[in-house]
C-alpha cells in the first residue's frame, strides 16, 4: 500500500510542475495575478504565480522522503503520505485557479 501511495504523491507532483511550466513557457504574462482565498489578490511574476508553491512543496516532500528513509521505525506514514497528498492537491488547485484566472475565465 505504501507503494500506491508513493505514486500518487510523484504523479501529483509531475502534474504539478508540467501545469507551471506549460503555463510559464506557453502564456509569456509577465505579471501574473494570484487570487487569494478571502477574495483578495495579490501580483507577482508568472514564475512565482505558477511555480513558487511547487518548489516549497518539492523541498518539503524531498525533506519528509529522507526523513523516511532515516527512520524506518515511524508508524504513522499513512498520515504523512494524506498530508502530502493534501499538499499537493492543494497545489495543483491553486494552479488551476491562477491560470483560470489569469486567462480571463473567472472574471
């Protein structure tokens, strides 16, 4: 089981860095507007907007990967496989959001 969920995580997070860099690569916006959750916005660079998120949640799951790896003995990785799960699903909505946004589809 810990196997199918290794997967899932590393299939988000392929899908999460594809979506940023398609979207940076593909629509050159050079200030790019995030849309906030109590409907506030805030600008940056289509890079931070779409790959900023992405890099800091990388790091993390590569940080929480070798800590797994280390200790072995943690009997609560079925917690920390949802919470990453979690974190990324959070990550490609926040992406989706920004690119729909951007794009005009939510105005």
């Amino acid at each position: 089981m810990r196997k199918y969920l290794f997967y899932i995580l590393l299939g988000l997070m392929i899908l999460s860095w594809g979506l940023g860099i398609y979207y940076v690569t593909v629509y050159d916006i050079p200030i790019s507007v995030v849309p906030l959750l109590d409907n506030k916005f805030y600008w940056a660079s289509s890079f931070k907007a779409m790959l900023g998120l992405t890099i800091i949640i990388t790091i993390i799951s590569l940080v929480a990967f070798m800590f797994r790896k280390y200790y072995n003995r943690f009997s609560k990785w079925y917690i920390i496989h949802g919470v990453g799960i979690f974190l990324w699903g959070f990550t490609l909505f926040s992406q989706a959001r920004i690119a729909a946004f951007n794009l005009g589809i939510c105005h």
